[in-house]
C-alpha cells in the first residue's frame, strides 16, 4: 500500500474516532483537509469566488464534496442536508 494511501487511511480512521466522540455535540464538527488539485480547477475556483463574493472558499468545496457524495449515492442525512443547502443558499 502506498505511503500516500495509508496517510489517508490514518487520518480517515482519527476523524472517524475524533467524530465519534462529538456526536453528541449539537453542532456539526468540521474536519480540515489539505489537497493538490489541478491548477486549472483552482483557477475556476478563484474566479467563481471573485464573481460570486457572498462564497468563500470552505462553502465551495463543502458545496461540491456534498454535491459529489450525494449524486454517486450517499444516503447519509447529514450530506443531503449539506447537498440541498447548496441550491437554497446559491444566492
């Protein structure tokens, strides 16, 4: 297994521990990620933001992870109510 896939591994298995235990938190816990994209997208990702100001880059990524999640099948409430909330708030 690759050096790369067992980091992600480690750290899906710390937020899935870490999530455990704020279940009973009464807001919705955040995880921070780092990722390379490729700089054409992170190019649209600038632009859509200087275009639409009310964005920022968190509610993007949150936008289209849902998005993603939701449309290839997740079931989870918590992604659905993220995934709707994109198209209610695109103002």
């Amino acid at each position: 297994m690759s050096t790369e896939r067992l980091h992600l591994q480690r750290c899906m298995e710390s937020s899935f521990e870490s999530s455990i235990e704020s279940c009973s938190a009464p807001e919705a816990a955040s995880v921070s990620l780092e990722a390379e994209v490729p700089e054409v997208l992170f190019e649209g990702m600038r632009e859509f933001l200087l275009q639409h100001p009310q964005w920022d880059q968190y509610r993007l990524i949150s936008s289209a992870l849902a998005s993603f999640l939701f449309q290839n099948g997740c079931s989870d409430q918590g992604v659905a109510k993220h995934y709707l909330n994109g198209f209610l708030l695109n103002g």
